[in-house]
C-alpha cells in the first residue's frame, strides 16, 4: 500500500463511522484534494466500505472488516508492534512459508504476516487448515529466541494462553485449549497453533521460531462438509473487527514472551486445559493407546497413566479426548 493510501486509510480507521470531508483530509496530510480523491477510489476497489455523504465527507462503514497494518496498529498496545514488522497479504499461500521466507532474509524479532486467505495453509503433521477469504484470523509471528527446544515448546504454551486471554478481552468467550496446540469453544475446535523451529544444526540452538496462529472467526462460507466439524467464534451475520482480534492476541503474546515457564503462566496454561482428568487417545505414529490425562508439568509436557498403571510424560503427539470404555 502507498504512503499516501496507508495515511487515508489509518485516519478514516481512527475516525470509523465518523464523516471527514476531502479537504480536511487533505489539511491534515498536507494532499491535494485530489490525490484524496484517487486514494479514496483505490481504497474501494480494494474492498473497504467508504462511504460519502454530500456536505459531510468521506467515512469507513463500521462493518468495513478488511485485515491491515493501519486497522491493527489503531488497537494494538504493545511497543514491540511497528508498522514496519507488519506485512499484510490478500492472498497467500501459507503464512507460515512466507514468514519463513523473510526470516530468511534477515527479518527481525516481532515480524508480522498475517492474511485474508490462505490457499495452502497447514496445521501440525502435516494437515490442511481450510483458510477462505475474510473469514478468520490468520497470522505468523518470527520470534528469535536462541534457546532450547525446550524453550521453543514454551513459546506455543504461551501463544494458547495469549489467544483465550484475547477471546475473552475482545468477545468475552470462554475458550479452553487441549493439549498442546488447540483452542476450543465448547466441544467446537476454533483455533489452531503451529510453531516451526529453525535451528543451528551443529549447536542444536533453536535461533528462529515461526509461531503461526489460525483463528475461525465464521464458517459462514465454509463448505458443508467442513461446516458441520468446525467450530468458529461467530454465527453467520454477527461480526467483530479481526484488526481488534488481531491485535489482541499479539498484545497478550508480546507481554507473555518474557515469561515463558514462569510458574503464573504455566498455572493459568493448566488451568485453561480441559484434559486433564479425562481419558483420551494417544497418537504417535502408527501406535494409538489409551490413557488418562492426570497433569501438565512445568515444561508444558503432558503427564499421562497408561491402562496397565504405568506413568509416561508426552513432549509431542496427537491427543483425543474419549470417554472411558469399560
């Protein structure tokens, strides 16, 4: 997006449902009446809802909810959040894989890759994470820790506690996490976790985490297989800036990095997972066996009994919950 375009579209997001006419537009960012004019048009064609009132001006519609730099730095709190670490597609393949590829390329602590649609996006072991246009929230964050794996594994810990903190702030839901990755709403999955390391193969130092967040905010335009499955934060017509949402869970993030491991962040981690006590599946490659959930120890591994008594601790796998067979 233009310079010019970015300034337009930050001052209407900061004045949302209110009318500012082209020429104090122009006043304000030192334009001409019509280069406000051509931005405006363009800003359009973009898809963002402006409308113009005759004798009043231009203003963004309320339920105009387009992802961008400008729209999320309006909520965003945290100094760590610059308008240069964020970089906002329409369409892209995978989030993750683009933010990957700027890490790469030098890209610093705190970038920020987020997108309306993602036509090939992944969740853990290699799944598809169904990603249609406007639909969700769908964003990686490049973290450089220079840690463990161990610390790495925290990182995601910490990412589930920043997203059900965000829900509650912006939507005031409940949202639970099963072990290790997943956000649930009720019995419904509405988000998913994936974090990627990169690490130095003769140190073993894990010198860049890619931390990629997929929200549901609707199925509405889901197809009806997938719509009966999953579960989103909103019914059809109801809606929510994904900018706030956004920016939310970046906030809690950023605020709970310095954190990791703490004993307040792992308490909360457990106090929001909804396995512990239940008995559930455990996946690991070709093996499945049952076993029950007891705890979530410091290092955010789960703590398992198996059904001949024996105690295991699971660093990674695949978890379902399921009711005790007798």
């Amino acid at each position: 997006m233009t310079s010019t375009k970015s300034k337009i579209l930050a001052l209407l997001e900061g004045n949302r449902g209110q009318a500012l006419s082209g020429s104090d537009i122009a006043k304000k960012l030192h334009l001409s009446r019509s280069a406000v004019w051509k931005s405006i048009e363009e800003l359009r064609k973009e898809g963002y809802d402006i409308q113009a009132t005759t004798n009043k001006g231009y203003s963004l519609s309320e339920s105009s909810d387009i992802l961008s730099a400008e729209g999320l730095l309006l909520w965003a709190q945290n100094p760590t959040i610059t308008r240069d670490k964020i970089h906002v597609f329409k369409s892209i393949g995978s989030t993750n894989q683009e933010a990957k590829k700027m890490a790469v390329g030098g890209a610093g602590q705190g970038t920020i890759v987020l997108a309306e649609e993602q036509t090939e996006g992944r969740g853990r072991l290699g799944r598809s994470f169904f990603s249609p246009m406007g639909t969700g929230v769908y964003m990686s964050i490049v973290l450089r820790p220079r840690g463990t794996a161990e610390e790495a594994a925290l990182t995601t810990t910490a990412a589930a506690v920043a997203v059900c903190r965000a829900l509650y702030k912006v939507l005031e839901i409940e949202a639970g996490i099963k072990w290790v990755n997943d956000i649930f709403v009720g019995e419904r999955k509405v988000c998913g976790i994936l974090t990627e390391a990169m690490s130095d193969i003769q140190t073993g130092v894990v010198e860049t985490l890619i931390l990629g967040i997929g929200i549901n905010v609707t199925t509405e335009h889901f197809p009806e297989e997938i719509k009966n499955t999953a579960g989103s934060l909103l019914p059809a017509q109801c809606s929510v800036s994904r900018n706030r949402l956004a920016a939310a869970i970046l906030d809690e993030l950023f605020d709970l990095l310095p954190h990791l491991g703490s004993q307040e962040l792992m308490d909360e981690y457990r106090a929001r997972s909804f396995i512990t006590g239940k008995w559930i599946t455990v996946h690991r490659g070709d093996e499945n066996y049952e076993a029950k959930a007891l705890d979530i120890d410091s290092k955010g591994a789960l703590i398992i009994e198996k059904t001949d008594g024996s105690r295991e601790t699971l660093r990674s796998g695949e978890v379902t919950i399921r009711p005790r067979c007798s």
